[in-house]
C-alpha cells in the first residue's frame, strides 16, 4: 500500500506554486485545475499543468479535473492523461454512472498513450449530499478506485450546514465514509482539507478526529500544514514500540497454544494483533517511502 498521509492542492496556474510544491514532503501534490483556477483561464492552465507531469516531484503526482458534469472535464483529461500522472481526483462525484464513465474514458486515453491498463489512480470526492447518500453504489461500481476523499466545504455548503471548529457536524459524513470504503474493499479514505492557515492547533485537532474515524490521511490548502498532517497520520514511537511487544508476545503465545494473553496490562487477543499487524505494515510503507530519493 502506498502511504498517503498529506496530499497538497497546488493551483495549476501559479508556475512557481507548482514548482515549489513538487519538492515539499507531501505524499502527493494536487495540480489544481478547478477550484483554484477562474473559469476563465481553466482551458489555457491545462498545457502548464501538462507540462508541470514531466518535472521532477518527491511523492505522487495528480491533477484535480472539473467536475464530471461541468463543460471542463472532458477537456482536461485529453490534456493531462500521459505518462508522469499518477492520478486524477474527480470532484463532486455523485452516481456510480459517473465514475463508471470516468474510469471508461481513463482506460481509452491509457491505451491512446501507450500506458498499463488502470496505472491512472482514480481518486473520487464525495461532496454533496447527493453523492454521500449514493457512496455505497458509487463505490460498488468501481474499478479503478483504491481510496475515496471527503470534501467538507462543499458538502457543508450543499446541505446548509455551518463548519464548526470543532467539525462535530462532520461526524456522521465521516463515519458513513470510513464505513462505505472498508465494505467495499478499498483503502482507507482521504480526509478534507482545513481552511484556516493560522490555526495550527485546528489543523492538529481535525486530523487527529480524522484518524479517529478511519481516516488514512488528510488533503492540505498550504505547505505548511504537511508536516503536521504527516505526524498525525504517522503511528508514534510508541505506537510502533507496542505494536512491535503485541506481535512478538502473541507469536510466543501462539506457540503455546494461547490466543488470549497481556501486554502492557491490557488484553490481547487477535483483533488487538491484526491493529498491532496494520500499524507495523504502515510503518514499513512510510519508512521504505521515506527512503526513496
């Protein structure tokens, strides 16, 4: 699994916001071709964002499109499927038929362009009422999709709801997420980005609440906020050094003939190992990222 704990908006049309953006240490960079870019310029920041897939980057590398619906779209995948694009987030998704015809025109334009079949991640945003109450055949239908991400501006806005600091409005949207994505055998999804740039102490907070939920990782408006975004999403010294007991003490204990034992003074039993299993397997990922040059 590839680890995606911090994914960066860049907007599409700032040269050197791109370029500074593709050396940070996000886990991936967001090419922005639609909310950061005025309808106006959308058509001629495509040729930049193209051109911006054969640069060096240190983590992946997508492009956010217009949404399905819109008259960009389509436009913007001819532009920006080629070689050097790891994926395409598609805002707005809100029916299983939309990502299917997403993921039909990604398949064309990959053999148009000589790449595998399905190398083009396929990232769907669930940001409106709409599309929260199809997620289940939304992600039913998918074949490309390996993680879906959460967009709270714009759900918040859809369905009249204030965005607290304390984001407990969220909570159902982001239980209902988690829960869709797990039942239908994907990764864990991607949380929303938060708005206010000097309230580092929010930020931490609603990442925190995002992993709680089952989050993988959370989507940053600013380079700023990645390093705390990483740390969030990233299991702690001691998280990894009690996962690390967990495992050992129940492969002795197995030998045994044992299932149920303690360590730490706490109960173990097996869905206690199989999270000390996952937090160690997601340390491996993020460590073997980390080395890569």
């Amino acid at each position: 699994m590839e680890p995606l704990r911090s994914l960066l908006f860049a907007p599409g049309n700032h040269a050197r916001r791109v370029e500074k953006a593709l050396t940070l240490d996000a886990d991936a960079v967001i090419l922005d071709l639609e909310d950061a870019v005025a309808n106006t310029e959308k058509k001629a920041t495509r040729h930049l964002v193209a051109a911006a897939l054969e640069r060096p980057r240190r983590g992946l590398l997508y492009v956010r499109v217009n949404a399905f619906d819109t008259e960009f779209c389509y436009g913007d995948l001819l532009a920006v499927v080629r070689r050097g694009l790891d994926g395409i987030v598609l805002p707005k998704v809100e029916s299983a038929s939309a990502l299917a015809t997403a993921d039909w025109l990604l398949t064309q334009l990959e053999r148009e362009h000589g790449l595998e079949p399905r190398a083009i991640d396929l990232v769907p945003i669930i940001e409106t009422a709409r599309g929260l109450s199809q997620i289940d055949a939304i992600l039913a239908a998918q074949k490309r999709v390996k993680r879906v991400a959460f967009g709270a501006g714009d759900f918040t806005l859809d369905v009249a709801m204030v965005w607290s600091r304390e984001e407990s409005e969220l909570a159902p949207a982001r239980s209902q997420i988690a829960t869709a994505s797990r039942a239908a055998g994907i990764e864990a999804p991607l949380d929303t980005v938060w708005v206010d740039l000097k309230d580092e102490t929010g930020l931490e907070a609603s990442a925190q609440t995002a992993l709680r939920f089952g989050f993988q990782g959370k989507m940053c408006i600013h380079p700023g906020q990645i390093a705390a975004v990483n740390r969030v999403f990233t299991p702690s010294e001691e998280e990894i050094a009690h996962a690390a007991r967990v495992a050992a003490a129940f492969a002795r204990a197995e030998a045994e003939g044992s299932a149920a034992i303690e360590v730490d003074g706490k109960f173990v039993d097996y869905p206690i190992l199989y999270r000390a299993r996952r937090t160690l397997e997601r340390v491996a990922a993020i460590r073997a990222r980390e080395r890569r040059p």
